[in-house]
C-alpha cells in the first residue's frame, strides 16, 4: 500500500472519531461520510465550520424544510468546505426551488442534486442544467418506472451538468442496462451503475473490465455487486489502474479499517465498510492522475462522481433508518 494511502486511512479514521465526538446526536452514517469528504481533500475534518454550516442552514431554511432532514449533515460538510458558504447555499436553495417548479419531488436527495449543480456550474447556467436533468430522469422513467425514482435525483442532476447528448446518454443508458442486468442481480444497482458510466463518457473496455473487476473482487470475498455498492464498481473500474493492484489496496484498506477503534463488526457492516474502502481507493488513485503519475480514464471528475454515489447511499439509508424508526413507532 503507497504511503499516501496509508496516510489518508489514517486521516479518515481520525476525522470520523472527530465527528463521532463532536455530533453525538447525528446518524452515524453521515458523521462518516462527512469524514469521508475531509479525507477526499486530504484534510483533518473542521467540525465547528461543519456546525457553523449546519446553523447556517438552519437559519436560512423553514422548521419541516427538506435542508433539514436527513441530508443536513452532509449538505453541512461540503458547505463547510467553501470558501464562501453563505452563497453557496443561497445558490442551492435557488436551484432547488428551480428543480421543484420543473417537476422533481422535496426530499433528501433533491437537496444534494440542487447543491451539485448550484457547486459546479455558475447561476447563469442554473436553469440550463435543471433542464437537461429533468430530460435524463424522464428518460430514465419512461423507461424504467418502477426503478426511477427519487435517488435517481443526484444523478441526474450530474447528467444535466455534463455535455452529453440527451438522446444520446439515454441510449446508452438503455445499452449498458440491458448489458448488466443479467450479470448483476439489483435493478436499482445497475441503473446507478450506468448513470457512472455514462457520466465517465466513452471509455474503452469498459464493460469487459468492469466484470473481471466484480469477479476479482468476489474472489476475495469483497461483494460490491449489490444494492448500494454497484455503483462503486463503476467508479473503481473507470481507474486506469492494475485490476490486482486494486482489488489489493481494497482489501488491505479493508482490513485495516476494521482493526481500527469505531470500525468493528458491530459499529460498521460488512458492505458499508467495502464502499468506504472503495472510495478512499479512487481518491488516491485520483491524486495519481492529477499528479500526471497515471493517464486520466474518464472525462468527468472521478471525485464528484465518487461524492454523488456516496451521498446517494448515505441519502438512501438513512431515509431507509428513518422510515424503519417511524414504522416500529407507530
């Protein structure tokens, strides 16, 4: 394992015993990945601008305002990571309210699709890009209506921010399903399997080292070929990196993690703590590529697409916490 992977699986051991002690009441899930996006930028996690943040948003938001549900922590964490926070969430909440009026439900992944776009594009392409993302999920829901639904939102505001072809990205969306269905038993895992590889854009081989990574991966009892983790696969198999260097840094980053204090058997499960690994993976080999050690795979930012596919999953389960929680109350 290179050193300076090493260094960031210490850093976000830290960071999330950081945020383990600072926020005692949030959901454990986000206090990592709010972790996971201080160790991505290789940076020992500032929990009073997170708070900060989170104040902010309390402030600028209604008492039963979706910005304070279950996205609040993450959306917290990657506004504490701005420069200038306040804009950026003014940006958000416009562009949110842009996405409502076109036609997309409140909820928890509504929020962190507007905070894509209003982060990655300026306030006069706003409009534009929640267009282009309303076309791909009305795409994406003709097509699959029962699979389409609102975790699909991220996504698809990521498609509206990419140059791609409308009618074009959805054909292949279409192909690259029809291609994985029958390998990968999770309808909602190949459909956010073949939102990443589109948004990568044509890559060669894809498909073809896509399965060879799952196979050596299972070969190592590593299992990210369900549910929430299939989108991992894609990202990982967009690396221009060695599949056994891979499937190596994975399953010693793997192992490591859970030797550390807070990443046992009873605090992280099995599947949550291989998506961890995963994405401290491709972050690593992203500074490779930035640092011209390897040749750039995909045109779009490996890192955004890796904070996309997190914050879907932590949206996801928690929304899946909560509805258990007022199930079992009821």
């Amino acid at each position: 394992m290179k050193n300076q992977h090493q260094s960031r699986l210490e850093l976000f051991v830290s960071n999330t015993q950081r945020m383990k002690k600072s926020f005692i009441w949030q959901n454990t899930l986000l206090k990592r990945l709010s972790a996971l996006f201080y160790s991505a930028e290789n940076r020992e996690v500032d929990c009073d601008a997170i708070r900060d943040s989170y104040e902010l948003i309390k402030k600028s938001t209604g008492l039963f305002s979706a910005f304070r549900g279950n996205s609040a922590m993450s959306l917290a964490a990657l506004l504490s990571l701005s420069k200038n926070r306040e804009a950026l969430l003014s940006d958000t909440l416009d562009v949110y309210e842009t996405m409502k009026k076109a036609g997309f439900r409140s909820s928890d992944f509504l929020v962190v699709a507007a905070y894509q776009i209003a982060a990655n594009t300026d306030a006069a392409h706003h409009l534009n890009a929640v267009e282009r993302a309303k076309a791909f999920y009305d795409g994406m829901k003709k097509e699959h209506r029962f699979l389409t639904g609102r975790d699909d939102y991220i996504f698809a505001a990521m498609l509206g921010l990419s140059d791609i072809d409308i009618d074009v990205g959805l054909d292949r969306l279409e192909q690259l399903y029809a291609v994985f269905k029958p390998e990968i038993q999770s309808g909602n895992g190949v459909q956010a399997l073949t939102q990443v590889l589109v948004l990568a854009g044509e890559t060669t081989g894809a498909v073809s080292r896509l399965l060879k990574l799952r196979d050596a991966l299972c070969e190592q009892g590593i299992r990210l070929d369900k549910t929430y983790a299939v989108s991992s696969l894609g990202v990982l198999s967009l690396l221009p990196t060695d599949i056994d260097e891979l499937v190596g840094d994975i399953s010693e980053s793997y192992e490591f993690l859970r030797k550390q204090k807070g990443f046992g058997p009873f605090s992280v499960t099995k599947q949550e703590l291989m998506i961890f690994s995963a994405a401290l993976v491709a972050f690593g080999n992203v500074d490779d590529i930035k640092n011209g050690i390897l040749t750039a795979a995909v045109s779009t930012s490996i890192t955004n697409i890796v904070i996309a596919q997190q914050t879907a999953i932590a949206a996801a389960a928690a929304s899946s916490a909560a509805a258990a929680s007022s199930a079992a109350s009821s």
